[in-house]
C-alpha cells in the first residue's frame, strides 16, 4: 500500500471540507447530486469519445497502481540475473529453463525463453525491445484517460456553472426556486476544477512515474539478457544491472 496515496487524497478532502465547516458552512451545500451528475457523466462521456474502450478498461485497472505500486525489488532482481549468468556460463544456456519455470514475469519468462532457444544476441534485444516499445505504448494510451479527464472535467464543470445559471434566469419569478440553480452553478465549478486538480491529473502524473520505472526495469532486464547471451563476464552484468538503479 502506498500510504503516500492515501494520506495526499485525505488531506486534500479533508482540507476543503475543514474549510467550508471553519468559515460557517455547511458539509451539505457541497453536496449536490445534478452537478456531480453533470461534471462526472460529461468527463466520462468526453473520454470515452476520444479512446478506445480497452483503452479504457486497461487505464481503470491502473488506478490500483496509485494506491498499491507494482513491486520493485531491484535487489533480487539482480540476484536473480547474476545467478542466470552463472548458470549459463558454467553450465550453459539450456540449464536456465528451470529458472524459466519459476519465473512469474512475463516478460522474464520471454527474455529466457529467447535465451534458451539460442537465438543471436542482436535479435533477442530487438524482440525484446520491441516488447518493451509495445508495453509503454499500450500504457501510456491507457493512463492518458486520466489526464484527459483532468483536462475535460474543469470545462465540464462550467457548463454545469452556465446550466445552473440558465435555470436561475428562467425562474427570476419564484424566489424559492433560485437558491437551488445558484447552488448547482457554483458547486458544479467546484466538482469541476477539484476533480481535476485533487485526483484526475495527480493519478495520471504518478501513473507516468510509476510506468516510467516499470519500463526501466524491463529495459534493465533486456540489457542483461543481451550480456548473458553475448557472454558477458557475470559480473560486468550485474555491474551494469546496478547502473540503472543507482539513483532510484
């Protein structure tokens, strides 16, 4: 769990809501269901317009990655690939599809696959760069729906503004009628911009980290493959497996 999540989201919400109770308000004027109505379904509405349904279904399943992050044991990992250059220098190549087995990732399973098939050096790191350009492309899509959203809910939110508005005007005539369309038209600029600014655009900024890390990661993997299929002295791998990380 990242708790850096959780804390950040609780402390945005409750910062405005302490606001609003400090400066005599009431929790209950924030809560208008036509104007979240109007700011949701529109956002959503206007992302579901401009991407490709698995696009979509593949950037909602990335939101867990906000509040649980793949894990990350650069450690291991590395152990790991010391240990598949070892094998594969004293023992050979073919002796990795053990280690092939036992792997989870499966990208680690494709890379030694490769390796234990015996394919060239140079064509094992195009397939597997090839792989890790497809991956980011695919993510990058499916985390976009956050930052369009991000950027849609905001104007969504002032149309909601321009409707309550609209309704006020047309009922100058009822005065019981004109606390509910001004209330609409100020919290549905609210729903709009806070959206965007509280949880929208800083899911989609942390979703290009954490993606970012995932892909060097693969690359990192990749790199080291490619040594070991070159024959790489184990220790120049874990050496240069060691050079990605050294600042993360």
């Amino acid at each position: 769990m990242d708790w850096s999540s959780v804390a950040g989201l609780l402390l945005a919400l409750g910062g405005i809501i302490l606001g609003q109770l400090l400066e005599g308000g009431h929790l209950g004027s924030l809560l208008q269901p036509t104007a979240m109505l109007i700011v949701v379904a529109g956002t959503v509405g206007a992302v579901l317009l401009q991407t490709r349904l698995d696009s979509v279904v593949r950037g909602v399943k990335l939101l867990a990655w906000v509040f649980s992050p793949p894990q990350r044991d650069h450690r291991q990992l590395i152990e790991n690939i010391s240990a598949w250059s070892t094998i594969s220098r004293r023992e050979g190549l073919l002796h990795l599809e053990e280690q092939m087995n036992q792997a989870t990732d499966p990208f680690i399973k494709k890379g030694l696959r490769l390796l234990i098939d015996g394919i060239t050096p140079a064509k094992l790191l195009e397939i597997l760069e090839i792989d890790i350009s497809t991956y980011e492309t695919q993510q990058r899509q499916a985390l976009k729906i956050w930052e369009s959203a991000g950027g849609y809910a905001p104007t969504v939110g002032i149309l909601g503004a321009v409707l309550g508005l609209i309704h006020v005007m047309e009922n100058l005539s009822d005065p019981a009628r004109l606390g509910g369309g001004i209330a609409v038209a100020f919290v549905a600029t609210i729903y709009g911009v806070g959206l965007a600014n509280l949880f929208l655009l800083p899911v989609a900024n942390k979703l290009k980290v954490l993606l970012a890390a995932q892909v060097q990661q693969r690359e990192m993997i990749a790199d080291s493959l490619f040594g070991i299929a070159s024959g790489d002295n184990p220790r120049v791998i874990e050496e240069r497996a060691n050079s990605y990380f050294e600042n993360a």
